[in-house]
C-alpha cells in the first residue's frame, strides 16, 4: 500500500523522459504510453479498494516527517477521482493514437501526455498546498504545449491567452501560500485544518477567498471562466477532451480539498451558493448562443460545474455526496461528448453546425453514440446525470435551498434544449455547404470508435450501478465533511 | 522587513499594470513581476533571516526559517521554465502575425455580429457575415 501510493505520480513522469528518450520510434513511444497509464490505472483500482477498507492512508516521501516533509495522502474522495481520472487518461489515449491528426506530431504528444497524467495524479495524492501547486504547474505547463501543439495561427492565439490567464491564477495560489504560511507556519493540509482554525475569522475568511478565486480561475465558475471556451475547442479533440474531462476537475477538487479540510465553518457557502447559480446560468445560456459542436460542449462544462460547487454550497453530507457523484458522472460523459464531436468534425470536416447535417445517415453509428451522453447531460432517466442531479435536487430540498433547486432544474431544460440543437443541425436534415460530398464514403478509424463506445458504456455502468456508486459518494462526502481520520492518518 | 514588504508592493502593482497592457511582451514582462513579488512575499513568510539553518530541526534561536526558501527556490525555477515557454509562444505569435497584440477571439466576434444583426432585420444574416474578411478568412478551411 505504501510503496503503491507515490505510483501513480510517479510511473507517468519516469514514462515521460523514457518516451521522450524514444522520439522518432512512433511504435515504442505508444507501447511505454498504454503499458505505463494501463498500470496506473490498474494501480488505482487497487488502491481505491485499499483506501474504501482501511480509510485514509499517508505516505511522507523522502522520511521527513509530516508537517515538514512531502507528504502524499490518499482518502475515498481522492482515491475515486485518481481512478476515474486514469481510466480516462487511457481512453483518450486510445482514442489519440487511432486519431490521425494527433498521430502526426505523436513524437511530442506522448512525453507530455504522460506528463499531464503525473500532474493530474500528484494534484489528488499530494497533502500540502505547496506541493498541490507543484502538481498544478506540472499539469498546466504540459497542458500549454498540448493546446498549442502544432503551432498553428488559431491555436497560438488562443493558447497564449490560456497560458496568460492560468499563470495569473498560478501567481495568485503562490501568494496564497505566501500569506498562508505567515499566518500559520505551515502548507501542510491536515496541520492547516488545526492551525487556520485558530485564526481570527477576518483572516480565515480572506484566506478562503483568495483560495475561492485562485481554484475558481482553474474550475472556470463565474465570473472566471471566459478564458475556457476561447481555449478548449482550437486543440486537436483528444486533448480537448482530455482538458475538459479532467483539468477544471481537479480545480473542482482543489475547491473541495481546501473549503472542506482547511477552511471549514467560514461564512463562504453563500457565497458559494451565488457563484454556482450564475455558474450555471451563464455557462448554458452561453452555449444556446454558440454555433460549433465544440464551442458549445465548451460552454456545457462551465454549466456544469455550476452544479459541482452547487453541491458543496448546501455544505450537507448529501450535497457534497450529490456533487461527488455529479463529478464522477460529468467526467466520463463530458469525455464521450467531446469525443463524440471529434468523430463529427473528422467525418464531416468541420463543427460548425450550419456546414454539418444528415449524419444519422452517413454515419449511423455516431447517432447512439452522441445521444446517450447527451440525454445523460441534460439530466434525463434512466442514465447516470438523472441520479446525481436527482441527488443534488433533494439534497437541496433538505435545506429548503428552493431558489438554488429551482435554477438548477431550470439549466437542465436549457441544456436538454441546445443538445437537441446539435441533436437537429448534426445528424438530422441536410448541410447547405459541405466541406465534403456528404455521399462518398468515409470510414471512421476503428481506434477512434472503439473508446467512444467503452465510455458510452462506462456511462450505462455508473447508471446502473448508481447504488453502489452513490454509497461509496456518500462515504466520500461523509470522509471530507469530517476530517479527524485524514488529520490522524497524516500527522498520526 | 518594512523594505521588504514596500519591494513586494511595487512588484506587484508594476505587474498587475503591466498585465492589463495590450502588447504579448509587456504582458509577459509583467508575470515575471507577478512572480518576483510572489517570491518576495514568500521569504518574508519566513519571518526575519539568521544564521543559516543547518541540521535537523528543532533549530535553536536566531536561525533563519529554511522552508519558506526551499519554496521560493521551487517557485522560481518554475517561474523559469514557463516564462522560456511564453516566449517562445509569444515569438511563435509574432512571426504567424507580425504584431505583438492581443488578438480577439474571432467566435466571439462572429458572435457578437449575429446578436447586431439580430437588431436589424432588413439586412441579411448570412451576406452580413461574408462581408468581414477577416471573419470568412477564418472559417475557410
């Protein structure tokens, strides 16, 4: 269990200067790609059940002791999104080496793939802020070259406002540690949630909202979030989709992690409740406006993180337990869409919906593949969105929080109407102007096809397995809310 | 420390004035501010200096706070490593464009015309949008 737990950080970056050691030798670069994530996920699935048996275990690299050294922590909540994290690094991955415009500039897209997944993996391991912000610039320093990998004029364009933007978030979480040290005389996580209590209220409330702003810039909730749409959809699909499946996530976790654990009982969950609400009005509001399969996914992923802090603002064990299923199920079918709308843009040429039409004809199978995910987003029985907004509704019910629920129910009408959108211009009718003869056969990649159909079921499986899945949210929920075992696992 | 805290104050309000320019070079400039200040900040953190810390801890009196150094020392050179980075994004930039603005997300733009047209019926949707070059530019691919 020790010795398992710095793995999955660790493996991906030892993969990374191996890969990068075997550029130019395509095949090799792909084999160290899928052995290494494959294992990584193998490895969470093991400790996942370790951690759900056991409760929250510590590890302190390099023998420094606790509040000193780094120390890597894993408790239900974060064992359950490094599993559902690798599984999605893999499909992607699959996905990635089946598509053939990422396979063109494949000499690089290994090395910082895997270097993403090993930033991806130390945010959720890592038990002290400094560390979580080295974990942070890990992920996003690789995810700068993934979305201008290429180098193309739309690319760079939109990159460079992404690198901007994160970097200034990056500046802000340096000065939060900054502040947070002098304040307390220490970054580590469980001796914080100790010691930040002890503070006045003034500056504990502070010290949450600068965390709130700097994680919010990350999560892309309102008002911080217009960097997002403009970022995500100029990448090739599989990064996209690795982006939007993952990276918001672990701001949203970051949220959760530091809220929860550090700055427990400050006057914050109004203003939580608030941001959440905007968060998802304007993220789907947004995306009724927009006009391109990607861009409007885009939006959806602001929308729905709206209905992640929504969770957390209730600050119930409900609530956090609706919004841990809701990430859960958000990762997985966010993933498959903008997979989805890979497989449309490499069929038809373009995403943009007035040039797309008909594909319910010319590519049959794509139709189940979008609509699935699509109803599942929007919130519909009997798939996996339906419960865990379900769960949110009544959690929120519980509270009497009836404006919040009603807004909620609200966004999923609208997010139910711009699907039927894509739904409409995508696979049904005719495109006025094709970017190709929409009668000539063009065969979709079996790699390509084969992940977005495990996802799809992996979706179907979180749906049927909801009850399972929803205890196991619950013990997550109930693990974050009462942080005594994660303090005593760490500082013993 | 006073001097300290008077560097980190002008660190960051040279960096925060230069961030909200509209040339890549001062934007980037004024991160690398942003990070200095941050930097500053994170020694003062560590109280006043001393003898240098060396050992195991518990240090005796008067010797300096070695962890918020190590931290300061890991931010810089990740302070390093991703401005090499922006430059050699915002050069990329530069010979694609051979201009050092900020650009306009061309979406947004495209966006933001159909809601205009949306005021003004008599025209049409579709002409209207042909008529910016720089917007049909984009989407011819």
């Amino acid at each position: 269990m020790r010795l398992l737990l710095p793995l999955p950080l660790v493996l991906p970056l030892a993969a990374a200067g191996l890969s990068l050691a075997l550029h130019g030798h395509r095949l090799a670069q792909r084999a160290v790609s899928l052995v290494t994530i494959t294992s990584v996920v193998v490895i969470s699935a093991v400790l996942l059940a370790r951690v759900e048996q056991d409760g929250p275990t510590a590890v302190d690299v390099g023998a420094w002791g606790a509040p000193v050294g780094i120390t890597l922590v894993l408790d239900l909540f974060a064992a359950m999104m490094l599993l559902v994290s690798a599984a999605m690094v893999l499909v992607v991955l699959v996905y990635a080496i089946g598509s053939p415009r990422t396979s063109d500039q494949a000499r690089y897209f290994h090395p910082v793939y895997l270097v993403l997944a090993a930033g991806v993996s130390g945010s959720f391991l890592t038990g002290d802020l400094f560390n979580l912000f080295v974990a942070f610039e890990i992920m996003l320093t690789a995810s700068y070259v993934l979305i201008t990998l290429g180098g193309s004029h739309a690319q760079v364009r939109s990159g460079m406002t992404y690198v901007v933007i994160s970097l200034v978030a990056s500046m802000l979480f340096l000065t939060g540690v900054a502040f947070v040290y002098a304040a307390t005389g220490t970054v580590n996580l469980a001796h914080l949630a100790g010691r930040v209590a002890e503070l006045p209220d003034g500056i504990r409330l502070a010290l949450a909202l600068l965390f709130l702003v700097v994680f919010g810039i990350k999560a892309a909730i309102f008002p911080l979030f217009f960097w997002l749409p403009d970022a995500y959809p100029t990448a090739p699909t599989p990064v996209t989709a690795i982006f939007a499946g993952l990276l918001t996530k672990v701001g949203v976790y970051a949220i959760f992690r530091t809220q929860t654990l550090v700055f427990p009982g400050t006057r914050i969950s109004t203003v939580l409740l608030v941001v959440a609400c905007t968060t998802m009005l304007v993220g789907v509001l947004g995306a009724i406006a927009q006009n391109d399969v990607k861009r409007i996914l885009s939006f959806h992923i602001v929308s729905q993180i709206g209905y992640m802090i929504l969770g957390l603002g209730f600050f119930t064990v409900a609530g956090v337990a609706g919004a841990i299923f809701y990430i859960v199920h958000h990762i997985v079918v966010k993933t498959t869409l903008f997979l989805v709308g890979g497989l449309v843009e490499h069929h038809a040429g373009t995403g943009a919906l007035d040039r797309v039409g008909g594909l319910v004809r010319h590519a049959p199978v794509l139709a189940p593949l979008f609509l699935l995910p699509a109803l599942s987003l929007a919130g519909l029985p009997p798939f996996s969105g339906f419960v865990a907004k379900l769960a949110l509704v009544q959690a929120g019910l519980a509270d009497e929080h009836y404006v919040a629920v009603g807004i909620s129910l609200l966004v999923s009408i609208l997010t139910l109407f711009s699907m039927t959108k894509i739904w409409g211009a995508v696979f049904w009718g005719e495109a006025e102007d094709p970017v190709h003869d929409p009668d000539e056969k063009r065969p979709l990649p079996r790699l390509m096809v084969a992940p977005t159909v495990a996802l799809v079921l992996v979706s179907l499986a979180i749906a049927g397995g909801a009850g399972p899945v929803w205890r196991l949210s619950e013990r997550a929920a109930a693990g974050l809310l009462d942080a005594r075992p994660y303090v005593e696992a760490v500082l013993g | 420390m006073i001097v300290l805290a008077v560097l980190a104050g002008v660190l960051y309000t040279a960096g925060v004035y230069l961030l909200l320019q509209r040339t890549l070079t001062r934007i980037i400039v004024g991160l690398v501010l942003l990070g200095y200040g941050a930097n500053v900040l994170l020694l003062m953190a560590g109280g006043p200096g001393g003898v240098a810390p060396i050992g195991r801890p518990p240090f005796p009196e008067g010797v300096s706070d070695p962890l918020p150094q190590a931290l300061a020392l890991t931010a810089i050179v990740i302070t390093f490593g991703v401005t090499a980075f922006l430059l050699a994004l915002a050069y990329r930039s530069w010979l694609l464009t051979r201009d050092d603005e900020v650009e306009d997300d061309v979406e947004d733009r495209r966006i933001a015309r159909l809601a205009d047209l949306g005021r003004d019926e008599d025209q049409d949707l579709v002409a209207g949008l042909d008529d910016d070059p720089e917007i049909t530019e984009e989407f011819t691919p």
